[in-house]
C-alpha cells in the first residue's frame, strides 16, 4: 500500500518533495529512502519520532506526513504544495497545515484567514482533531516535541498508536499553554484544485444530495433523511484541495472504504479502485 501511494504521488504530484518511508523492513520502491526501524512494528509513535529525529538530522525543517493509504485521489496542486504552503507555514510558525480541511460540504470550525490563491482557516484549542493524520504539512520541531510528550506517557502498545496520536493529541493535558486558538491550520475553500472537473462533479453530488435529503426528510421523516445522506456520504468524504483525498482513506478497519469505492466509481476512476482492488492482500489487510 506504501509503495502505491508513493507511485500515485510520482504520477500526480509534479517535482514533489523527495519520499522517506518508515515503519517498514524494506523498500517499497526504488526512488525513495528508507529510514530505518529499530521499534516494535506496532510502536506507530516511537517509529515515527526516530524517523522525525533523522529527517530532522538531514536538514528538513518541514515534511508532508502522509499515511500509506491516503494516495492523492487526481492531480495535485504543485505550486500551492511545493511553494505557497510552505512559506506561509514557515512564516506564521504553524505546528502543522492540514490538507483535509473545511468548506465543501465540510463544517469550519474557526476563522479563516486569506493568503493570496488560498485561504487557512485557524483551529480553536477546542476542535479536537486538530493534530489529523490525514495528509498534512507538519512543522518537523513541533511534530517532535508533540511525539515525545506523548511517547513519555504512553506506557502499553495501545497509546502508541495512530489512533492514540489523535485523540490524546489535542487533549488539553497534552498542551503546555492555555490560549484559545492554536498554531494548527488547515486549508480551507474555495481551493482551486488541478482537476476542474473532480471539483465539479464533487459540487454535482453535493447538490443533489442536500436536494434529495430534504425531500426525503419531508416525505418519510429523520429516518428517511438519515438513509438518503449516507447514500451521498462519499461526496462529503472527497475533499478537493491541493491534494485531493477521500476522508478515511482507501482502507477503512482492514477493508475497502466504502466511500473510497464509491469516489472511484461516481467520479469515473475506476482504473484507480482495480488498482487497488489488485493489490496482494497481504499488502493491505
């Protein structure tokens, strides 16, 4: 899964940043660089505070941390990845830049800011998932400093997971200050993506599921109403922006996300989900 997802940036991201793995024992591909585990493979955290420390140690000060199974769902925006968030996230000292974010059907939970082609919207101490591991740009001296809180008080296995990482993340006794917005960030809409018309068709299904829910709600109650939303999730799910990407993923507890298939299929990318849909299962269960 590690190796397709990085295969699905070289074809979808143009001159992007050079790719380290971790977490694995060996190489998925050819053109990236592994760091090397030294962990238990179920210590997600303690992985990836040594793989921070050693990117770290080869001069990065910002990196994209991307899960194996979150691939860009259509072209990427290049200039706004390579260039525009970057810069921004250098120069507001940002922790982290979260690449799922509000707006397109998605709730906005604090205030947004414009900086030039693309807008940020700022997270609330009070949003929980600000620290998503969805894609996101990460500055690397908060994302160890975060890492190590955490690693010191995660005593079994199950607090060292990525699950773990995003809940007891944002809890308030894992924070050194009291203010009530944070440096956490996430992009915001209208984000002009490289495909016009994924935006499009995303804005298509959207549409007609808030039209076809509200008829449903009237005719048959919240029960209706519920069942006809979820029918329409997977356009919810599908976020449009620089890196374009389905909520959850491609796999979702050990299978196939249902909203992922869904994308593939409403969005006509079906050469996508028989990619995946090919791959060994060993590879992705």
């Amino acid at each position: 899964m590690a190796g397709f997802t990085a295969g699905q940036i070289s074809r979808q991201w143009a001159n992007h940043p050079p790719v380290f793995f971790c977490g694995l024992s060996g190489l998925p591909r050819e053109n990236g660089v592994l760091l090397l585990r030294d962990r238990d493979s179920a210590d997600w955290i303690g992985i990836l505070t040594d793989a921070v420390r050693e990117v770290k140690k080869r001069g990065f000060k910002l990196a994209y941390l991307i899960l194996d199974d979150h691939p860009p769902m259509g072209p990427c925006r290049s200039d706004i990845l390579n260039d525009v968030l970057p810069t921004i996230s250098l120069s507001w000292n940002a922790e982290i830049v979260s690449l799922l974010g509000s707006g397109q059907g998605r709730r906005t939970e604090g205030r947004i800011f414009r900086q030039g082609m693309i807008g940020l919207e700022q997270l609330p101490r009070a949003y929980l998932w600000r620290y998503s591991l969805h894609p996101g740009l990460w500055s690397l001296h908060a994302l160890e400093k975060l890492l190590t809180k955490l690693e010191s008080g995660a005593a079994t296995m199950d607090a060292r997971t990525p699950w773990a990482f995003e809940r007891i993340g944002a809890r308030k006794e894992s924070q050194s200050d009291g203010n009530a917005v944070t440096q956490c960030y996430r992009v915001a809409s209208p984000v002009i993506t490289a495909s016009v018309r994924d935006q499009s068709v995303g804005a298509l299904f959207r549409a007609l599921g808030m039209g076809a829910r509200s008829v449903a709600g009237i005719l048959g109650g919240p029960g209706a109403w519920t069942r006809v939303s979820q029918r329409f999730d997977f356009a919810h799910n599908y976020y449009g922006g620089p890196y374009p990407m389905v909520w959850q993923g491609v796999m979702a507890k050990g299978l196939l996300n249902k909203d992922f298939q869904q994308f593939c299929r409403y969005f006509r990318k079906t050469d996508l989900l028989d990619a995946v849909s090919t791959l060994r299962i060993d590879e992705i269960s």
